[in-house]
C-alpha cells in the first residue's frame, strides 16, 4: 500500500473544458471521499475566461459532478473547500498574476508548495503554457512540483522532439508525466502481473511456444463532430502510435529488475527499439464509407460533417511488425485499430503454436486450430483461454471450450483510469507514465508511413476493414481473432 500523498495544490489548465469537467474532477472528488487524498488538497482552475470566478467554477464543478453520478447532498461542501479559479486570459502578466494567486492559497492552507500542473488543453497550447509556468518560475516550488501533459505528444517525429525539448528547458524528466489514460486501466497494468507472477504463462511467452499476437482497438463509432481535429490526424496518429504500440511494449518486454518506473520504461524502451523498420507493404490504411452499424444506416467518411471533399485521412489501420530479440524473433504482431467497425473491443489475441504432430489428424478432424489466449481491455475486461477438449459420448468429437476469468464478477466495477493516474502523479510514481524517449521511440517507427504516400482503402461501415486488411495476414496463412 502506497503511503498518501502529501497536502499539495492541483492546478488544471483548460478547467472549464470537456476533460475536466467528464474526467478530472470526478477522479479528483473520488481520489478524496475514498480517502486517499486525506483532504490534503485544493483545486485550482485556469481557463481563458474572465467571466468565470471561484462561485461559477464551483456551480460548474457541481454540475460536472452530478453527471459523473455523485449523490448532490456530498457536493457542495467539497466544492466551497477545495475548488477555486484563476482567469488566465491571455496577457503576458497573466501567468505572474497565476503565481502570486497559487502562492495565496498556500499560505491560505497551510500547503507546503507541493504542486500539480495538468495541462488539460489542445496541444498548440502547450507551447505557451509551459513557457509560461517556466517564465513565471512556477517551474519550482517550495516543496515539488510536477505538470501533466496529455497526448498527442506531436504530431510526428519532429514535434515530438520540439515538445519535448521545450519541456526539458523548463522541467527535468522526473516532474514530467505524459499521461495516455490507457496505461491507467486496471486490465492494461494487469498485463505484467500476469504475465510476471504466473509461471506458467511466462514460461510460454516466446517464440518457441507463440505462433503470432493481435491486438486491436475497435470503435464503432464515427467521428461523431470531431472531424476538425480528427481529419488532421487520422488513426495511425490518434491509436496506434500511442495507445496500441504501448499496450505492445507490455506485452513484449522482459522482466524488469523491478517494478519500479525506470525499470518498466527501459523494458519498454528496449522493445521498441527492436521493432524492425516497418514495411509500408506491410501497412493497409482504410476510410469507411456507408454502411450498416448495429442495423442503423451511418454515412461514409467523407459525408461526415465537416471532413474536406477527397479527403485522404485514414479511420483505420491494420500492420504487421516484427521483433528482432532473442524472445521473439520471427514472430509476426499484428496490430489493427479503426471506427465504425462492428463491434467495440479492445483486445490481445496471443495465439499459441499447434503441436507438431498431432495425435488426432488420422481421425479426420477439419480444423483442430490453435489455442489461443485473450486478454479483453474492454468491455467485459478479463482473460480466457481456449484450448481443446473432448465432447462427452461417442464417437470422439473434439471442439474448443474456454478458461474464463471476468474482473467485474470478480471484483465489481473497476475505477476510471483517471483515478488510478492522478493519484499516481501526487504520490510521484511514473511507472504508467510515458517517458521522452517512449515518445520519440514510438514516432521514429511510425513516422516514415505519414508521408501521404500510403494508398487508403475503403471499406463499408459495419465491416471489420479493407479486405486487404485480412490479405495481410493471409499471406501468413493467418486471420483476424476478431472477424
């Protein structure tokens, strides 16, 4: 058990905006009432908005809370104690006004200059923002300090470094977290107690035992309104860069010397670096057009409102890469996310290899297959494992049957991911944080493919993807787990 975090100020930028009010001060409210934050903590919200004072943020606060489903008669106490804002409209003074203001409720509060900056606004902010905090000198404190970036982390390889060394001119790498919420989820952070407290799967998680992984992220979603952001980055960008090739480094890393942050991210770091440069033979980029989704008609992409005429942005990606370590050497990772597909599932698909010679072939069974385990992000999170068993009577019949473990017949409802993060951020662990060099990593794989000169295939809305997609992995005499 982590010991609590000490009293300290959580200042969020973009307080007013949709992350905050859906996500933020909902885990924060919660991180309070189950105790651990000790009530050792004040709320301060920067917005743009000189309209906006300490009473509106609190009544848009309780607002926010009551949509998350926080009984009302909690509320208002909370809010009056803890939540304050400060305008921060724009002007170069502004960020000093913020600094005399933090310093303000800490002596108001007894705080000991322990600081939290989460900077929950878009990404062509984020240059201006930590200018402004290191400008300000709120870069340092009295006691520590941290800020909170969240994705995207550039937009290719260049502004990833760009970001990055902005950062560093102001904070060391240890007051930096780089949040992907998917790193947050109690399934994704299970991976390595899985995999590492149970022998029997580690000591089949290489090439010897594994015939190939799939992880996929599928929406069936469109856009929905988000076409102006969306259509500057597509799918290669907004998941797989990121979310995907994260939940990857999990999957594939060696044991850590520790489960501590620097020993999780080198493991990490280490995989990524093996990854072979990826073949853009290798890549099947999609655009869904119109199609059915859940029997409803849905339009093509590009009669979503807002996406340009001819628009050549991907909604879905599909490749293949490979490992070049002593564990994995050979075998082929199949990643695959996209919207409007037919169902919503995240998943990791490890299929494991047929026996060399099977007893059973002379008895003229058509496909006796792989066994296969499945690791379910969401929804319905858990594992099953399907393997092959006898039918009961005669004659003999073989057919596959499931090892099911469910977290929600477990455990009940898992916390958000948030919950989970900020407290991580306030007691000062990384480990589910993203470290520059992940950043850089990441985008250095992916960064030859955004060239524009990758062909985009359609595919019906309602439909798993291009049938390229599946001819991808027909060439490897495989298929999708998913399809």
């Amino acid at each position: 058990m982590k010991d609590a975090p000490p009293p300290h100020l959580f200042v969020v930028f973009g307080a007013t905006g949709d992350l905050a009010r859906r996500k933020l001060l909902p885990a924060v409210y919660r991180l309070t009432r189950e105790g651990f934050l000790d009530g050792a903590q004040r709320v301060l919200g920067v917005a743009r908005s000189t309209d906006t004072d300490d009473a509106s943020f609190r009544a848009l606060a309780r607002e926010a809370l009551l949509d998350a489903g926080v009984p009302a008669d909690e509320l208002a106490r909370w809010c009056d104690e803890c939540l304050y804002y400060q305008p921060l409209p724009g002007a170069p003074e502004d960020h000093a006004a913020l600094a005399r203001r933090i310093e303000a409720l800490e002596r108001e509060h007894g705080l000991p200059g322990n600081r939290v900056f989460y900077l929950a606004v878009p990404p062509k902010a984020f240059p201006a923002t930590i200018d402004g905090l290191g400008e300000a000198g709120l870069n340092a404190s009295p006691g520590w300090t941290r800020i909170v970036v969240e994705k995207p982390f550039g937009e290719d390889l260049a502004t990833a470094r760009e970001l990055n060394d902005r950062m560093h001119r102001w904070f060391d790498e240890e007051q930096i977290y780089r949040i992907d919420h998917y790193l947050g989820k109690e399934t994704v952070q299970n991976l390595l107690v899985f995999r590492f407290a149970n022998m029997i799967f580690e000591s089949l998680w290489n090439r010897d035992r594994i015939d190939n992984v799939q992880i996929t992220f599928a929406e069936q979603l469109g856009v929905e309104g988000r076409a102006g952001y969306y259509d500057g980055v597509g799918a290669l960008r907004d998941m797989i860069q990121n979310h995907l090739t994260q939940v990857l480094t999990l999957v594939a890393m060696e044991v850590p010397v520790a489960y501590e942050a620097s020993a999780v991210r080198h493991e990490k770091i280490k995989v990524l670096r093996a990854i072979r440069p990826i073949r853009r033979s290798d890549v099947v980029f999609g655009q869904y057009t119109r199609g059915r989704v859940q029997d409803q008609e849905v339009v093509g992409y590009l009669e979503e409102p807002g996406v340009p005429a001819g628009s050549r942005t991907e909604t879905s990606v599909a490749l293949r890469l490979e490992i070049d370590s002593w564990r994995w050497k050979g075998i082929p990772f199949y990643l695959r996310s996209g919207k409007r597909l037919p169902r919503p599932v995240t998943e990791i698909a490890v299929t494991f290899r047929s026996p060399p010679v099977s007893l059973f072939q002379s008895m003229d069974f058509a496909d006796l297959g792989h066994d296969v385990l499945t690791i379910r992000l969401q929804p319905d999170e858990g594992f099953s494992l399907a393997f092959d068993v006898k039918r009961p009577g005669s004659p003999l019949v073989l057919e596959k049957a499931p090892l099911e473990f469910r977290y929600g017949q477990a455990f009940g409802r898992l916390p958000d991911a948030y919950v989970t993060l900020l407290l991580d951020v306030v007691q000062g662990d990384q480990t589910l944080f993203v470290h520059a060099d992940e950043v850089e990593d990441a985008w250095r794989l992916y960064d030859p493919l955004l060239d524009g000169q990758t062909r985009v295939r359609p595919y019906p809305a309602g439909s798993w993807g291009p049938r390229e997609a599946e001819e991808l992995l027909a060439r490897d005499g495989r298929v999708w787990r998913t399809a």
